[in-house]
C-alpha cells in the first residue's frame, strides 16, 4: 500500500509540473502586479479555452497532492 501510494504521488507530482509549466504567464511578474496585472487576480479576465482547462487540470491535481500526501504521511506512521 505504502509503495502503491508513493508511486502515484510521484506521478501527480510529475503532471502537476508540467501542467503548471504549460500555463501562460497572467502578468509580467511583480511589475505586471503594481502596473495593473492585479485586474486578473479578481476575475474581471476570465481564462478562456485551454488555459480554462489548464486551470481546472491544476486545482484537481493539486487537492489530489494534498490527498496523497496526507495519506502517505499516515501510512508511514
């Protein structure tokens, strides 16, 4: 159990990178938040196409990290 859950934390860590790294950039960093890239943060431009499902790719794979992490936190103990 212990090997089975290791495996598919590696493997959800692995796709979360990548997924991650597919994104586009929203702003130009911390000079896009002060010179007005702090708009998108309250949803007034929605993501669109594949960043809309690059998005929901990433929420779901990040509560599945959590998940496993915690369950393998238990297992060790």
């Amino acid at each position: 159990m212990e090997t089975l859950l290791t495996v598919l934390l590696v493997i959800v860590c692995i796709l979360l990178i990548v997924v991650v790294l597919l994104q586009s950039g929203k702003s130009a960093g911390l000079s896009g938040a002060i010179s007005g890239g702090a708009e998108q943060l309250f949803g007034k431009q929605k993501a669109r196409g594949i960043d809309l499902v690059l998005n929901r790719i990433t929420i779901v794979l990040s509560v599945l990290f959590f998940v496993l992490t915690i369950a393998v936190a238990f297992v060790l103990q």
